[in-house]
C-alpha cells in the first residue's frame, strides 16, 4: 500500500476544508471576548444590586 492509497485525512494534509467548514460556537466567541465579560462582570451585578435595592425601599412600610 502507497502512501498515496491512504485517506488524506490527517491534519498535515494542507487541504484546509476541515477548517474552513467548522465553525466556531456564539457561546465560544461570546466568552473569548475579554471586553465583554468584563462589561458583564461590571453590568450583571450593578442591575440586581440595583433591582434588590428598590425591593427593599418598596418593602418599607409607610409611617403615619
């Protein structure tokens, strides 16, 4: 059997089609982004502090 016989698919082939057919997942790109995470990481936290702080001023009884 020649080397020419075996299936070219080992990755030193240089065909390259394997990589330009997978594609990378939302999820992947979403979380490789730094910026992103950190503007969710400054965000996420503000909004519910936030939303926790208004329950509570709602949660004050009025006084008479």
């Amino acid at each position: 059997m020649h080397q020419s016989d075996q299936p070219q698919d080992s990755p030193t082939s240089g065909s390259g089609s394997r990589d330009e057919e997978e594609q990378i997942p939302f999820m992947q790109q979403l979380l490789d982004n730094p910026f992103l995470l950190l503007f969710l990481g400054v965000v996420v936290p503000t909004v519910l502090y936030l939303i926790w702080g208004i329950m509570e001023i709602i949660s004050i009884p009025i006084a008479k």
